[in-house]
C-alpha cells in the first residue's frame, strides 16, 4: 500500500480533509488533474503481446522445428556428401513457415483484438458526485478524495470509506472469507481491527447487497486491497472451452496417427521409389515423410476455431449481446430453454399508470412522491426506477406536483425495498412526529393496514380488475408515528392506513412477439417469469404468445412454494409462466429444467440473481436495469435488456457452431486426401508430389478457405431446426464417414489427373496436373462446404464474399506457381497443356460435385 494512513480510524471530516476532498466531491478539473498524477483506477493485467513476440511464438510448434531441421538437412546433406550446398527445396520450406508464421500472427492479433474490444465493451461503472452534481463514470476514471454513491447490486469499484450508511450491507466473501455480508456504518473503528471488522471501509470488488451508501475514495488500483492481493498472484493462462479441448483431442490422436502413416511412407520410399537424379535416397525420403506429416497433422485447428469463436463474439457485441466466457459461445447454439424476465426484457421498461384508485386522494399523491426514489435531473428530466419515473410522470401531468417540489423532498429516515417484504417506507417530518409512506405489492401491503372486511374485499376486488386489465398495480398506506425503529421493518410496516391504489402498464417490444415465434420454430421454449399479479402476466404472455396452443400453463409464486423439487420437475415441461415469484425461485427453476436434461438461459437484474444466473448454462444479466453482481454472475450481458437480443445470440451462437464444424470437416477432409494420395502412390511406387509440393498446397488451400468457411452467414434453416443435443459428439459417424470419403474422393481425382498427364512416362506434366487438381479440389471442396445441408447451387455469391474472395485469393496463389515461369521452375514443375487443363477443371469440377451427391443423398433419406 503507498499510503501509511488507517482510514479506519478516522471520522468522515478528517477523512475528506486529509484527502482534499469536500460531501459534494471533487470538481471536475481537480479530478482530471489527480487522474494525470495518480494513474488509472485499474488492476494491472497482462500487457498486450506486441506483433514480434505473436510472430515468433509460431514458431514453438513442434512441426515447425521437424520442418526447419528438414529444410536445413535438404541444403547441407550434399554438402556432407562433397557437393556444393543445394539452396532451392530449403528456400521453398523457409518461405512457406514464414508466410505460415506471418498469417499465424495476423489470425491471432485479429482474435486479440476482437477479445480487447469485448473487454472494453464492458467497463464497470460508478455513480460519482462532481461538484455536487451526480454522474456515472468509468470506474477506471476514479481518483481518491471522489464521492460516490452506493445502492444495492453495485460493485464497489476502489477502496472507499463510508461517509453515510443507511441498511447498507455488503457481500466481502472474495475478500475476507465471511459468508454473511457485512453490516456497514460511518463510524470510525479501532486501529487493530481487522479487515473484515473494518465496518466503516468498502473494499474494490466487493458487492453491495442491501441497502445505500455514501463513501469517499481513499485508494484506488494497485495501492487497493484487491490490488495487493493481484500483486502476488501470477497470472493465470485462460482456460480451453469444452470444444476447444475436443478438437485438441482429436488433434493430438490424428497427429500420433499420421507420425504413424509418415513412417511407413519414409520407409516405403526408401524401397520402392527412385529419388530425382542425384539425390540421396534417404534424404529424399525423409523429406517425403517429413512433408507429408507437417501438412496433415491438423495443428492449426484449434487455432482457427478460436478465431472463429471470438469473432462471432466481436459481432454479438455489436448487436448488444456481450459475451463474458468463451464457453457460452458453443452452449447457446444448444440452448432449448429461455427463461426470460418481463418487465424491460419482453416490455419496455417504460411505465405509464393509467388507472388509479384513490381513497383518500391528497395522502395518495404524498405517498406517491415522497417513497419514490426518481427525481429529476440537472436538464430537469426524471432519472430513475421506471415503476418510480411513472408514478412522478403522473402526479407532475395531473396537476399534483411540480419538478420544484420533489426537489424539496427531505427524508427523515427509510426502510428499502426488499425483493422478500415486496416493501418500501420513507418517513417525513410532519412538526414535531413522523410520517410513514409505504408502497409496494397489493397483497402484502393490505395485510398490513387496518381495514374492515368490507373495505378489504372491495380493495381486492380493486386489484384484480386493475391486473386483469394487464395492468402492474402498487398500493400505498401511510401512518403517524411519534418515533420509528428503521432496522425493524415489521415494526414501520405496520397498522397502516389504506391510501389507495396506482394501475400502470408497461407494453411489450413490438419486436418480442417476432422473437418468441423464432423461438418456437426453433424448438426452443420461451418461459416467463415475473413478480407482477398473475392475471398481468396471462395479459401479456397472451400477448407475445407465450401461452400458445400447447396447453402449457401459469404458476404463482406461491404455488411454486408449495410443490416439491420432484413435483416441480415433473411439471416444468408445463409451465410457461411464473407469476408473484421472487428472485429465489428463479433458482429452483432453472434447477428443475437441468434436471430434465435441458439447456437453460435465464435472465436476471437483481442481487438474488445472481444465484440463478451461475446455476444456469446460459446465465444472462442486463446492461440497463442490471447490476454489478447480477452482471459479473452471467455468462452473456444484454447492452439493451432486450429478449430478442438473447434469441438473436442464441441464432448466432448455431451459426459459430455449424462454421466450425463445416471448417473442421474441410481440414481435416484436405489432410485425408492428402495423405491417401500420397501413400497410394508410394505403394504404386509413383514419384507423385515433392515435399515441397505437399507443403505449399498445405499452405494454400489451408488457411484462407478455412477463415472464410468460419466466417459463413448463418444457413437459411438455422432457427427451423431443433437445438443440437450437446451430448451428440462433435463428429458422429456419419460425419467421420464422410471425410473419409471426401479426402478418398481427392485422392484419386489427384491420381486420376496424374495418370492423364502422363503418369510415369511424363512425370513433369503428371506432377504438375496432380498438383494442381489435389488443391484445386480442396477449394472446391470448401465452396460446397459452405453448407453441409443445402446446395451450393442455390447460394447468391453476393451473400458469401469472404467464402468467394478466399478462393480467388488461394486459386490465383496455385495458378502462379505454374503460370510464372521462375516459380515453375523452382517448384520443378512443367507446364500443362490446355487439354490438361481442361482435363484438371473437370476432375475439380467432379470434387464439387461429389460433396453435392452427399448432401442430395443426406436429404433424400432426410438425415
């Protein structure tokens, strides 16, 4: 820590003295100038690697130094035997690992940067008083001596000390260990008392849970507690995602296979091929072998996916949906349940009452100003809860308040809301007693007032046509009081006086009824869950077609309490909305969905969500209305709170999905046909590719159409189909099959193309068209691959420009090393006839179209 002084131990005068500061906050020139001294209000992370240390780290693969050890063997083995040192095959080797090492390094500089623009999507904010005005920052822009303003769900963003702490606790288990959160207060503290008896202190990265708060910065960054704890841990290497270590997994059995394969060639060249005139038959078939194994092991696979991955990462954050682990990306393309909030998820968030009853008019338009947390801002526009912004929206349009009267509002003491009392109560000073003013839920609120059984009935009845009319109701109840104990809500809460009632209506998204339709189609089930009055949620569920003809029903909270977890499980399948629940039994829910086997997304804004968040398989937080807590819990966060968002991250997360496993298919089918070709030929005794022939079309056909495969638009089917069960393996089968037949297919159109050039009577011109049909077919290949389901006649290449630009791209890269006479000759290669190019078009040709007879054949058996 920099500074010596205990902060603990001081009262909040001394504190803001020692730190130049004042109740109202620092002003705006003094922090930007405290902010050039001190530094930014960040724990220091891993510097970004610079383009040199990404371009030289290519070069720690173990293929790479087998290739550089063959390419310094092919320049020095004539040396040992006392000839001049032969510099062309080596000059080739070296120039493919250095273009491979250059797009190394532009693939992963591109993957870093679309992982720091995610990063910087997601800065953590904080309400901080600047020369007395209130305004929400970057918490990387804190200094110490800025007053910020606390409330429950934040995060604390440095280390801070409490100037005000009304009902303010805070969760400080990823600092201290201690599972009970906190209770805070602004009083000073001895100066032996421990960290988590420090009650005056706030700690960066802790959690307020209840209550608010108003504390002065006191150090920020590295001098924090948490900075300190940062400075002594190494960092740690970010963990592979499930498909990630699959996809290493066959990697590395692929890769022992083929070492395998590589061996029997090195020796089946050594005896049944003659090596090119004056080479020396071990190097030449070492060479071969080497070659062979450097261009079929699949090593750059996973690196491809995790390009693909977190790029369709970068493009779901440009649509509002920023995902926080990789791991997400894969499991949304299985999601196939979406439990989803009402209210600013499906709704707008944006309140209207329209419908009051009123039973003592006067104290009903005080309650409804004075226990409302909104006010209006520095422009005059109210700030705030959008239940609370309605409700001044209409006593401000009806006459029965003025923007110059809620400013006035002074508060004598509170108790907050509180997601179990369904409650919240301010008192006023009304001369010399107090003044309760509680609103909150109907049918708790009516429980706590005194009323007849008559008037009882008729409030009820009240409530039910305001909910029924779709409408979210708040009653309001008041009492005067000579004194008050605020930490007993029970006590404040109670011998109310009925005040009336306040019906208001927050509409659907105009988008959301589209979005649950999609999901439907999709065989993805759209659930519910809100706290509102069930007859409000039937309205609205109605409305989006939650509730549609499959005869799925609602829930209420306490229905929910009363069934078991085996008889929730046993009904979950049909219940489309939960209605009066709390944020607890989001928990249960997602729970009893797992149970069944499903893949669940839940939503959540508050504090108690965050439990449901982490149980879920997608957890998904809200930008907006959401909190710290509820934010750092989720896998993916929503910018705009909207339920479309989620669907449209779910269509996404299929077509990362589906272009991986088309781009996988591709490689590892290219490699099979690769090695079959090679193999066949050397048990034919063919001299059909050199060694350098197989690692420049590795490097040709690999990388481009590869990338572009990973960058596909999403398939015309995509949201028609049932979501993929993520116990099926990444490759069946049937998927196995088919690579197997697509590099065969390869194999022998390669050997086909060598026969018609010549075979072994005219090895220049069969070389040549060999070479070019094995990997012009594997562009092919990839163009059919664009899809595994559907025809690649049917595609408008305008829609796949990336797929079209790789191909012309790697098709132009081959065509020169034939075309341009010097490249011919260092590849020792011989130009093709035209008949044989005609000859090598169609038998590429013939590539596209066997992959199209899968496909035709996979659909006829609708497989």
């Amino acid at each position: 820590m920099s500074s010596p002084i205990l902060w603990h131990t001081l009262p909040p005068e001394a504190v803001l003295k020692k730190l130049g500061s004042r109740a109202d906050g620092l002003t705006g020139a003094e922090a930007v100038k405290r902010l050039r001294i001190q530094g930014y209000n960040q724990l220091r992370g891993a510097k970004r690697r610079s383009l040199v240390s990404m371009f030289f780290s290519q070069f720690r693969d173990f293929m790479i130094w087998v290739l550089l050890c063959a390419a310094a063997v092919s320049a020095l083995a004539p040396v040992i035997a006392g000839e001049g040192p032969e510099w062309t095959d080596a000059a080739i080797i070296l120039t493919v690992v250095v273009m491979n090492a250059i797009l190394g390094t532009i693939q992963e500089s591109r993957a870093e940067a679309a992982l720091e623009a995610l990063r910087k999507m997601a800065v953590p904010t904080a309400r901080v008083r600047r020369g007395g005005s209130v305004a929400r920052l970057e918490a990387s822009s804190l200094v110490r001596g800025d007053v910020i303003l606390l409330e429950a769900g934040d995060s604390i963003p440095a280390d801070v000390r409490f100037l005000e702490a009304v009902a303010l606790r805070v969760d400080e288990a990823a600092l201290t260990g201690e599972s009970v959160p906190a209770e805070k207060n602004e009083a000073a503290c001895g100066a032996g008392a421990a960290l988590g008896d420090r009650l005056c202190m706030g700690y960066m990265g802790t959690a307020v849970v209840a209550g608010r708060g108003v504390a002065v910065v006191v150090e920020t960054a590295m001098d924090t507690q948490m900075g300190s704890i940062a400075e002594k841990l190494s960092e740690a290497a970010p963990e592979d995602t499930p498909l990630q270590k699959k996809l290493t997994q066959i990697s590395n059995t692929l890769s022992l296979g083929i070492l395998a394969v590589a061996a029997a060639v090195f020796g089946l060249t050594m005896f049944m091929i003659t090596p090119p005139a004056g080479e020396n038959a071990a190097l030449y078939a070492f060479m071969v072998a080497v070659s062979l194994a450097v261009s079929a092991i699949p090593e750059g696979m996973v690196a491809v996916v995790t390009i693909v991955l977190a790029l369709g990462m970068r493009k779901m954050a440009g649509r509002g949906a920023i995902i926080r682990r990789l791991p997400a990306v894969e499991t949304l393309g299985s999601t196939q349940v979406i439990c989803s909030d009402k209210t600013g998820t499906l709704t707008q968030n944006r309140m209207t009452v329209t419908d009051v009853c009123a039973v003592r008019e006067t104290l009903l338009w005080e309650a409804m100003a004075h226990c409302n947390d909104a006010a209006p801002d520095a422009k005059g526009k109210l700030a705030g809860d959008p239940t609370e912004t309605a409700l001044l929206e209409y006593l401000i349009a009806h006459g029965h308040q003025t923007a110059q009267g809620l400013s006035a509002r002074r508060r004598a003491g509170e108790v907050p809301f509180d997601s179990v009392r369904k409650l919240s109560s301010v008192a006023v000073r009304q001369g010399g007693r107090l003044r309760i003013y509680t609103k909150g839920a109907p049918d708790v609120l009516l429980k706590r007032c005194l009323l007849s059984p008559s008037e009882r009935a008729g409030a009820e009845r009240r409530n039910q046509e305001m909910a029924s009319g779709a409408l979210r109701v708040l009653a309001f109840g008041y009492k005067d009081v000579d004194a008050a104990d605020f930490g007993d809500p029970g006590s404040v809460e109670s011998g109310l006086t009925y005040l009336g009632l306040a019906g208001m209506r927050d509409p659907a998204r105009p988008e959301a009824r589209a979005a649950v339709d999609a999901c439907r189609k999709a065989g993805i089930l759209p659930v519910m869950i809100t706290g509102d009055h069930k007859a409000t949620a039937e309205a609205i569920a109605n409305e989006l077609g939650i509730l549609g003809s499959d005869r799925r029903t609602i829930v209420t909270g306490a229905e929910l309490e009363r069934m078991s977890d085996a008889e929730l499980g046993a009904r979950v399948e049909n219940i489309a909305v939960y209605a009066r629940v709390s944020p607890d039994h989001k928990h249960r829910i997602v729970t009893a969905w797992q149970r069944r086997g499903r893949i669940t997304a839940m939503t959540g804004d508050g504090v108690n969500d965050a439990p449901a968040l982490k149980a879920a398989d997608i957890g998904v937080g809200m930008g907006i209305s959401g909190n710290d807590v509820s934010r750092a819990a989720s896998d993916m966060v929503l910018t705009d709170d909207n339920f479309s968002t989620i669907v449209f991250a779910v269509r996404e997360g299929r077509r990362i999905y589906d272009n991986i496993h088309k781009t996988v298919r591709f490689l590892l089918s290219s490699n099979a046909g690769e090695v079959l070709a090679v193999l066949t030929a050397t048990l034919l005794g063919w001299k059909l590719l050199l060694p350098v022939h197989i690692l420049w079309i590795n490097l040709v056909t690999d990388t481009f159409p590869a990338l572009a495969l990973g960058a596909e638009p999403e398939e015309p089917d995509v949201m028609g189909r049932p979501a993929r069960d993520p116990a099926r393996p990444f490759f069946t089968t049937r998927d196995w099959a088919r690579i197997v037949l697509t590099g065969a297919a390869e194999a022998a159109l390669t050997l086909a193309a060598f026969l018609l050039g010549g075979g072994m009577e005219n090895p220049g011109q069969a070389t040549a068209m060999a070479f070019m049909t094995l990997s012009l077919s594997q562009l092919f290949a990839a163009v059919s691959l664009q899809s595994e389901r559907h025809s690649v006649f049917d595609i408008r290449l305008r829609e796949h420009k990336p797929l079209v630009a790789a191909f012309i791209g790697s098709a132009v890269l081959q065509l020169s090393v034939i075309v341009i006479a010097p490249l011919r000759e260092a590849f020792a290669l011989s130009p093709i006839s035209v008949l044989g190019w005609i000859q090598v078009t169609a038998l590429c040709f013939m590539m596209l179209l066997f992959i199209e007879a899968q496909k035709w054949l996979a659909r006829a058996l609708n497989r």
